[in-house]
C-alpha cells in the first residue's frame, strides 16, 4: 500500500498537477491582493474627499458662536463609532463626544487602540482630519470600518474561488496519476516478465488510447514481438544444425570404431580411439543442445509424474560410483528420507548425472563429491565438490550456453552442463543456486511441493 502511493506521489501527471494548481493559487491570490490594494485606496480616497468636505463645511461657518452651535449639535446625535468629532477652542472650552481625546496629527489613519473609550463603543479605525477651524482646533475621525471589511471579503471570496478548484484539481490530478501508475506499472511488469525471459509477456489494457504512455506500451509490445522471433529463429537455427550434424557425426563414430576393429598398429588404434572419443564428445554436445531446444520448445510439462526423487537421484550416483573411484573421487549419497516432486524423470536423472560430471571434472582426484537429497524445507538436490569452485560474479554467467571459465578452452567440457541444468530447473520451477562450498562450489536445487 505504501509503494502505491509511493508511486503515485512520484507521478509526472501528479506533479504536473501539483504545480499547476500551485500556480493557479499563487496568481489568483496576488491578483486578488492586487484588486484589493486597489479598492482599498479607493474606498479610502473616496472616505478622504468626504472627510475633507466635512471639515471644510466647518471651515464655511464665519461666526464662531455659529461654528460652536454646529460643533454641539452633532456631538449630540452622531456617536463615536460613526464619527468623532472634538473641537477645542482657544478659550479654553471643549466639546467632544470622546472625553480626553489627545491629539491624532494631520490627515491620518488611527485604530481604536489611540482612542480612550472602551471597544465596543469605537470602530476598528478611523480616517482623521485635525487643523484650525475658527478660533479653536478641530478633530473630525470618520468610521472606516466598511474599508476594513474589503479585506475580509476579498479572503472570503478568495477561498470560495479557489476551494473548488483546488478540490477538483485534486481529485483529477490523482485519478489521472492513478492511471498513469497503472500503465506505467503494467510496462514496467512486462519489461520485468522479459528480462527474467518470458519473451511471451505483453504489455495489456491499452486500446486506442491517444496519448504518450500508451504509445511507449505499443512500442514495447512491437519490441517484444520482434524479440520473440528473433530468439525463436536462433533457437531453431540452432537445434537445427544440431540435428542435422548429430547423424552424420555418429556414423563417423561408428565407422572409426569399425576401423578400430580392422585392426590397426598401435599409433594407429591411438590416434582412432582419440578421434572416437572427440565424436563421441561432439555428439554429447548436439544431445544436450536438442535438449535445451526441447525444454524451451515446452510441451514437456505433458510427460510429468509424481517421483521420489531421492530414488532418481540414488540410482544416477549408483551409475557414476565406479567412474569415480577410477578417477580417485570420493562419491557419497546423503539421503534425509524421501522427497517426493513432480516432474520428468529422465530429466531429472539429466540433471543430477551434469551435476556429478561438473564435479568429477573439475575436483581434484582425492576430494569428496557430496549429493544430498531432502524434503525440507521443500525436496531439493545438492551437489557438493572440493573443487576451485566459481567466483561469485560468475556464477551468472556459467549458466549461459557455452560458457565456460576457462577461456582457452584447453579443458573438456562444452560449456552446457550447466546451461542445460538450469533450463530442466525452470522447467520444473526449481530455484537454482549456486554457492560457496569453502573450498568448492554448491549447487543446490529447490523444488516446489509436489
């Protein structure tokens, strides 16, 4: 669950969405603030000019008695919070609806904190206008609460504009990250399938879609198409070839041994014998050449069984018992109970007498071959030799056809033992792995239950 959403977070739809709405919001909000910058000053310039007008109507009276009955009358019906006004005259008298006002300055802004009545009777501010009037000082403060609001509406609407868009950008920013990360899942699952070698996997569900990633699954399935003809081609031109030479090559057999028969001086025989064992060697090497053709060809899956293969294995090392003492080995049989799999027994036989032969070759005469067989966890087969053994970063490739450590190739061997192990193991979906004996090399085969 975690690396889903993992995935989904690390989407280039997502994140595309991610900024786009990140840019939306920040160009919508500095053109609200723009809009209202603007306003502001209006309302404000239009408060000003209203102020002003006031304050010069005042101005317009010529007698002070007049101006102070004016002054009075609106003391007495305007209230603090719409209007302030204080007049002080130079005889000392004052009239103001607000006791103890102190001086405001010139034409100004001030907040209800600078003013000394309690909250609730005050706005929040106040646009102030003070200078000479008559024979006294006069403070005109005018409410602009209405200004203050522009901000809070400005927010309000400001959230109610961006709220739904950020919501349904959301929503079509995940559910388009969604099906981004499931095709780009199901590509990455099939280029996954053809690494480990199913060059059958393809990449599914993408119709007729008009857009990029699906254009890259198309890409990926012609890719695979052609792959898989190319390697079917090799494979065939390579069973192919094996089949068509293996005939010719044992009769060349058969008729050295015929020659051999005739009888020949001995640097004769010796040089017969040692072309019959290299023909002998060349027909092993298109033999298991077929046989990975027919593993890979499949349909041999039809002719598996349920087997012990711990007897399977006992009866391969009974076979090979006397090739190894001749050669100075020591082969022992290790057997922890039964251990039933499904499968073809000749192959199975195949791989465990490549198992013995890899190890025969390449131990020294004297060292101890050990082959276990158990069913625990899950059956498995283990081949284990005093041998060099194989350095951990070749171990992968020893696996390959004709590969072989050795460059020179001065040694015997194709180089398919192993190739040929490991394509009977996939076949019955055993785990093959190789390992270090210290010294020597393990080899161990794990089966899935029967």
């Amino acid at each position: 669950m975690t690396r889903a959403r993992g995935a989904i977070f690390r989407s280039t739809p997502l994140r595309l969405t991610v900024r786009l709405i990140a840019v939306f919001s920040v160009s919508t909000a500095l053109s609200f603030g723009a809009a209202y910058m603007i306003v502001e000053r209006s309302a404000d310039a239009v408060l000003r000019e209203q102020v002003l007008q006031e304050f010069e109507s005042y101005r317009l009276e010529r007698r002070q008695r007049d101006l102070v009955e004016k002054v009075i009358e609106e003391i007495t019906t305007v209230p603090p919070r719409t209007t302030i006004i204080d007049y002080r005259s130079d005889d000392g008298n004052r009239f103001s609806n607000v006791q103890g006002l102190p001086s405001l300055g010139g034409l100004s802004i001030v907040g209800a904190s600078e003013i000394p009545l309690s909250e609730d009777q005050l706005a929040d501010s106040y646009l102030v206008v003070e200078g000479r009037v008559g024979n006294g000082q006069l403070t005109l403060a005018r409410n602009r609460d209405h200004v203050e609001d522009l901000f809070r509406i400005f927010g309000i609407v400001l959230v109610v504009n961006l709220l739904p868009t950020l919501a349904i950008g959301s929503v079509l920013g995940l559910w388009s990250a969604r099906r981004a990360r499931d095709r780009v899942e199901a590509i990455r699952g099939t280029l996954r399938e053809m690494t480990g070698g199913n060059l059958e996997a393809r990449v599914t569900g993408l119709d007729d879609a008009p857009d990029d990633i699906a254009d890259i699954g198309r890409a990926v399935n012609r890719m695979a198409v052609a792959q898989a003809a190319s390697i079917a081609s090799l494979k065939q031109v390579s069973a192919d070839i094996a089949h068509d030479l293996k005939t010719p090559i044992q009769r060349v057999s058969v008729l050295l041994s015929r020659l051999e028969e005739a009888g020949l001086s001995g640097e004769q025989a010796e040089i017969a014998a040692r072309a019959r064992k290299e023909t002998t060697g060349i027909v092993k090497t298109f033999q298991s050449l077929l046989q990975i053709a027919q593993i890979e060809g499949g349909r041999i899956e039809e002719r598996f069984t349920r087997m012990d293969l711990a007897e399977v294995v006992a009866g391969i090392v009974d076979v090979f018992e006397p090739t190894a003492e001749e050669s100075g080995h020591k082969l022992v049989l290790v057997r922890d109970g039964p251990a039933p799999v499904t499968g073809e027994r000749q192959l199975l036989g195949q791989v465990t007498a490549n198992l013995i032969e890899n190890a025969l070759r390449h131990a020294p005469p004297g060292s101890r071959i050990d082959v276990k067989v158990g069913a625990k966890p899950r059956p498995f087969l283990q081949v284990t030799d005093d041998g060099p053994g194989i350095p951990k970063e070749e171990r992968a490739n020893v696996l390959k056809r004709h590969y072989r450590l050795e460059r020179s190739r001065t040694t015997e061997g194709s180089g398919l033992g192993l190739a040929l192990v490991s394509a009977i193991a996939d076949l019955h979906g055993a785990k093959l792995e190789l390992g270090d004996a210290g010294p020597g090399l393990s080899v161990t085969l794990t089966f899935p239950e029967a």
